[in-house]
C-alpha cells in the first residue's frame, strides 16, 4: 500500500457531512465539531460512538471503512512487530503514527504509548482523512 497525500482541500470538501455525521453521533452541536479536537477527550466520544460514526459515514459517503483502518493506515508499511511490542507503539512506530496523524498537536503524543490508546489521538481531521480514502479506494476498485 503506497501512501498518499491527502489535501487539505479535500478534507475541507468532506468535513461539513462528517462534522454533521459525528454530531449526530455524540448528540453535540456541529459547531463543537472542530477539525483538532479530540473525539475523547473534547468530545467525550466512547469505542461504541467510534463504531456508530464510522456506520453512518459509511452511509453517508456510500463507502465501506474496514474496522481497524485508521491503525492499519497510521502502520502503513511497517509489520505488526515493527510498528508495536507488547502492546506498545515501539519509536519507528510512532514516528509512523505521528506523520499519519499529522493534524494532532505534537503534545498530545505521550510516550511510551499503548497501541490501546491510539484512538485517544483521533479527530474529525482524522475521520475526514479516513473518508478521502475510503472514497478513493472505491474509486478505484470502479
């Protein structure tokens, strides 16, 4: 899987529906839907509200999003052992993670980090980054 660059154009293109999706998940104004907060801590988003998210973007975008897929992308090209140890995010791993997840403030990458604690860093950025691919992949499977 080769990794390519997602546009800030085109995630600006996608937010509106995945800001309104992710708001109608959580029960929350779109205006608290801001591209870097944390789906977590700011939004005190929970793993089920991830799994309805991702569902109603799904519908929404007329997209398929396998389970796992951000972790799976934010690996890229790195095995299972190169990316974690023993559950956590090992140095090549996270600078692998770090540049996937380019719109999270560095400081919110806490060291040593559990694979566990990876969706703590996920924003609607990181879901609107999720979708451009998603629509790509369609795209391109035709």
């Amino acid at each position: 899987m080769t990794a390519t660059v997602i546009t800030q154009d085109e995630i600006d293109q996608v937010f509106p529906t995945v800001a309104a999706t992710m708001a109608d998940a959580l029960g929350c104004d779109v205006e608290d839907i801001q591209p870097d907060v944390s789906l977590i801590e700011g939004l005190d988003a929970e793993s089920i509200d991830f799994l309805d998210m991702v569902f109603r973007l799904e519908r929404a975008f007329k997209i398929k999003i396998p389970r796992g897929k951000i972790v799976e992308n934010a690996r890229g090209t790195l095995t299972e052992g190169e990316f974690e140890q023993k559950g956590v995010v090992t140095d090549v791993g996270m600078s692998q993670l770090k540049a996937y997840l380019s719109e999270v403030p560095a400081e919110r990458f806490k060291l040593p980090m559990k694979v566990a604690d990876i969706p703590r860093l996920f924003t609607p950025e990181t879901f609107c980054k999720l979708v451009v691919q998603a629509q790509r992949d369609t795209k391109a499977a035709g």
